[in-house]
C-alpha cells in the first residue's frame, strides 16, 4: 500500500474518532473519568466587509482516550 498524506490524514481522523466513540461509550463509568472528560478548543473568526459577512465556528473536543487513538493511528500507518 502506497503511503502518502491523505492516508495519513485518514489514519488520524479515524483514530480521533474511535478515541472519542470509546470515550462516550465509557462515559458512565466513574473510575475513568480522567480517560473520558474532554477538553474543547473554540476558534470563531469573523469578519464584515460590507459586501460579504461571514462567521465560522471551529470546536474540536480532545480527551485522553481520543489522543490515544491518534496514537494508535499513527503506529498503524507507520507499520503499513
């Protein structure tokens, strides 16, 4: 298999969110919590230029158990 940067990319994505689905999965159980409890980071540029207005939103939401998945992403795409 060829590697190149949208494989990269793909790995991360898909071991962000097995990270983050096996963290709301172990949501209800207490003595994970410092796995499970995420911490946002916000971005809201905007700007009004009279002719065109716009105003995104960007929150990306990381726990420990999703940065593990990038992790494991990572070792997987260098193993292939």
């Amino acid at each position: 298999m060829k590697k190149n940067k949208g494989m990269l990319i793909l790995f991360l994505l898909l071991g962000w969110l097995t990270g983050t689905w096996l963290a709301k999965a172990l949501e209800p159980v207490k003595a994970l919590s410092f796995l499970t409890s995420s911490t946002p980071i916000k971005w809201s540029p905007q700007a009004d230029f009279d002719i065109i207005r716009y105003d995104i939103n960007l929150e990306l939401n990381f726990c420990l158990l999703s940065l593990i998945g990038i992790i494991a992403a990572i070792w997987l795409y260098r193993r292939l």
